[in-house]
C-alpha cells in the first residue's frame, strides 16, 4: 500500500552543508561595523589638517573596505562608503581652527644720535668722533640718488642717526619743508630713498590797530616778525613806517599758516592786506601767474610796488634832509644837500632802489666809496659814504630792485655812520622824499581776467572780515 509523500523530512541523517557558527556571524558583524566607525574617526582626526584633500581620503577608505572579505547576507556598514559619509555637509564633519593673528615683533631698539653741522665740520669727524662705521659712511656716500646730498652740507643742517654699536642702521635729512632723505641698511648694503612731506595751508584773519609803531601793534595782534616785515614791504612804495606812521592808523590781512602732521610749522605769505594811513587807503592782493612769477596788485590790477623804493636802506632816523642851502657840517659853508641822509648801523644792508645797471663803483670825492646806478627813463640814483661793496654790484653789472649792492658805513666826508642817497632826473637833484615815482608795471593783459576771477572771493572776504571787525569795535 503505497503511502503519501509526507512533506516533513525523514531523513535525520547530518547536513554536508554546515550551518552558520553564530559567534563568527558576530565576529564578522563587528569587524564590518568597526571599519565605518574607524573610517569616521580618521575623519574626524583630519580636523585639524583643513589642507587635505578629502576626495584622496575617501578614495583609500574606499580601498581598504574592498579588500575586507565581504560576508553572505550580512551587513558590514550602516555607511555604504567613504564617499557617502564626505557627502555630508563639511560644517556637521570638520571644525575650523581658531584664527590666531601673525605675531608681530617689536623693532629693535638702536642707538640715535642727532648731528648738527657745525662750521668746518666734516662728516668724516663727526662719523669718528661719535664712533661710527667709517667704512659705511664710505658706502652711503657712493649711493647715486643720495651722496650729493651729503656733500653739500651747510652750517645748522641736521642728521638724524640711528646705529648699533657704531654700525649704520638709518640716516635721515631734511632736505626741505616738503622733502627728506632717509639711507637704511638693506641685506645687501644700503639703499636710499626721497619721502614726501606734505604740508598743509591754512588761512588767517588779523587785525591790527597801531598806537606806537607797526612792531609793537604786530606782536599785540599775535603776528610774527616775519609777516610784520611782509606788511611794510608790500606798502614801502607808499608808506615809510619810520615817518608817515600816525596813532590811529590799522591794517586787516589775510596770510597763510603752514601746518604739518596737525602741527604749525611757520607763517606762510599775505594773501591780500589792506593798510589805512593817516586817512589813507592802501589794498594789495597776491597774484601768480601760469609762469609762477608771484606779485602783489591792486583790485584794479595795479602793481603796489613802484619803479623805485623811496628808501633803499633800513635806517634809524633820517639826520639829513634834501635841503639846497643846508650848511655843512665839516665845511661850516652853505652847500646844497641834494639828497637824503638815512642813520643806520655800520654794515647795514643798502639796497638798489630800482632796476639799474651799475656805471660808476669807487671812491668819489667827498661821497667817499659810491655806486651809482642807471634806470631807465634817464634817472640816475647815488649811494655814498659805504664801509664796502657787494662783490655782485660791479661796473656794467645789472641789479635788480632790492638787491645788496654795499653796506652803510662813514667813508668821505661824513661824520657818522649813514647812507647819502640822491635821485636824478635828466641830471637834476630831485628830492628822494617827494618825488613822483613812476609806477612798475601793471597787471599783463593775457592775465587781467584771470586775475579778477581769482582775486575777487579774497577781496571780498577781507571785506567781510573788516566790517566785522568796525562793527565789534563800535560795539565796544
């Protein structure tokens, strides 16, 4: 009787395929977990190397996990690759290192020592008696932008030296308001270079009202020396500030103010000045030109300067006035006195009245040492009794107005230090003091529009700052 096929196995006998070791399952589950782990801590440890490249890295990830048997329906890796896990954005993987700045290191601390040239110094004396590096001043000396810099050297010049132990570090020289040197040691030698020193100009109002003497009136409105002299020199055609100053008279100015790294470094030149003498008015305005030639003018574009200045030394006192029967006081007789004797100290300055060419230098009778100058316009200006003559002024030289040409002194017939000056006209005597001056010339007509484009806002200005001024002084 035949029986159905049971569908459960009768056969007991052992399996030739042997069933899987449960244990070596796990061996395998945990070695094929620990490689993505291990992977994600070699990543982990490239935090602080943000240089390397993370597609060389995944690739050997890549490359080890193949190499690992794979095992039959087991999982080795939560993580299939490498690849996948760099997948992820960077920010949840890699931190960034802390940004520490460069470290910058103090600079080294030199020896300075300033050098101030002295009459007869020499660089040369001044490198031994301070102990410098002879052998260095050699070097910088042959430097091609630098060496004729130090060659030509003046009395009060100053070197700014840094050094170590007597060797060069730095050499710096003001060369000028605008410009220095400055000579450094390099890896190789030395090396020069020319820095800019740039300034800055400012504007200022002054007033002035005068009781005694322009000087004192001056330093009461807080001007310096230098600007004061400005003052009397623009207005010297019109005004003696010996003689025609009264109580009384005042002056408004506008004058420029040199500053440098926020600091004040000197006055500069008056912009525009108005003076007011003895019922007076005088108004300049500073103009230059395309060609750079600076002068002073009227509004109207006149020039303040005049052909000639009316008293070509700056003297005490006037001892002896144009006077036809003045009685002189050697020759005890009436002898006309055709000119102007102006008091001054021995030595003093005398300075050519106008433009001229020098036709006489020598001793001439009682005139003693004597220069006499000729203009144009056939006027002929003396100047007698100089201690010397300037080594520019001789025969058949021209001068220009304002130009040394001797110094006051007592030779002749004179019986104090002072300078005799005449003015002629045609060869006649003309009184120094009174004469009618002919004017310089005016402004050039390619510049007269220019020029009352550029001068017009200052005037104004210094107009402002005048009725500014009267209304304060009222209200006081």
């Amino acid at each position: 009787m035949s029986r159905p096929v049971s569908p459960l196995l009768h056969d007991y006998k052992s399996s030739t395929k042997p069933r899987p070791d449960k244990s070596r399952s796990l061996q395998w589950f945990a070695i094929g977990l620990g490689i993505p782990l291990l992977g994600i801590t070699l990543l982990l440890s490239l935090q602080d190397s943000v240089g390397t490249d993370r597609y060389q890295v995944a690739q050997e990830l890549d490359e080890r996990v193949a190499e690992m048997p794979s095992i039959p329906n087991e999982p080795i890796s939560v993580i299939d690759s490498a690849h996948e896990l760099l997948a992820a954005p960077v920010a949840t993987i890699v931190s960034l290192p802390e940004f520490h700045p460069p470290m910058v290191l103090p600079e080294p601390e030199y020896e300075r020592v300033k050098l101030t040239i002295a009459r007869g110094d020499t660089l040369d004396g001044l490198f031994r008696k301070h102990k410098l590096n002879l052998g260095h001043l050699a070097e910088i000396a042959r430097l091609p932008d630098a060496g004729k810099y130090l060659r030509m050297l003046m009395p009060g010049d100053e070197l700014d030296i840094r050094h170590d132990e007597g060797n060069l570090i730095s050499l710096y020289r003001e060369l000028s308001l605008t410009s220095s040197l400055l000579i450094s040691k390099a890896e190789t030698g030395f090396q020069s270079e020319m820095i800019d020193r740039p300034i800055e100009i400012r504007k200022t109002l002054a007033y002035g009202r005068i009781d005694s003497s322009l000087f004192e009136s001056g330093a009461e409105a807080g001007l310096s020396d230098k600007l004061i002299m400005n003052l009397a020199g623009i207005f010297a055609w019109d005004v003696d500030f010996v003689l025609d100053i009264r109580s009384g008279d005042n002056y408004y100015l506008i004058f420029e103010e040199i500053w440098q790294d926020g600091e004040f470094i000197a006055d500069g030149e008056i912009v525009a000045a108005e003076f007011n003498n003895n019922g007076r008015t005088f108004q300049a305005l500073r103009y230059i030109d395309s060609e750079n030639n600076t002068d002073y003018f009227t509004p109207g574009g006149r020039s303040v300067r005049k052909a000639f200045v009316r008293a070509p030394v700056d003297f005490t006192r006037i001892s002896s006035s144009f006077n036809p029967k003045r009685r002189h006081p050697i020759l005890n007789t009436i002898r006309a006195h055709r000119g102007v004797d102006y008091a001054a100290p021995k030595g003093t300055n005398i300075m050519a009245a106008g433009d001229g060419k020098v036709i006489f230098r020598g001793v001439k009778n009682g005139y003693g040492n004597a220069i006499i100058l000729q203009h144009g316009g056939n006027i002929t200006t003396l100047y007698a009794h100089m201690s010397r003559f300037s080594k520019s002024a001789r025969v058949g030289r021209r001068v220009k107005q304002g130009q040394t040409i001797g110094h006051v002194g007592s030779t002749g017939l004179a019986t104090a230090n002072h300078l005799h000056y005449e003015y002629r006209l045609n060869g006649v005597h003309r009184n120094p003091r009174t004469v009618s001056l002919p004017q310089a010339e005016p402004i050039k007509e390619k510049y007269r529009q220019d020029f009352l484009t550029v001068t017009q806002p200052i005037m104004d200005e210094l107009l402002r700052y005048k009725r500014t001024q009267i209304a304060s002084i009222s209200y006081d």
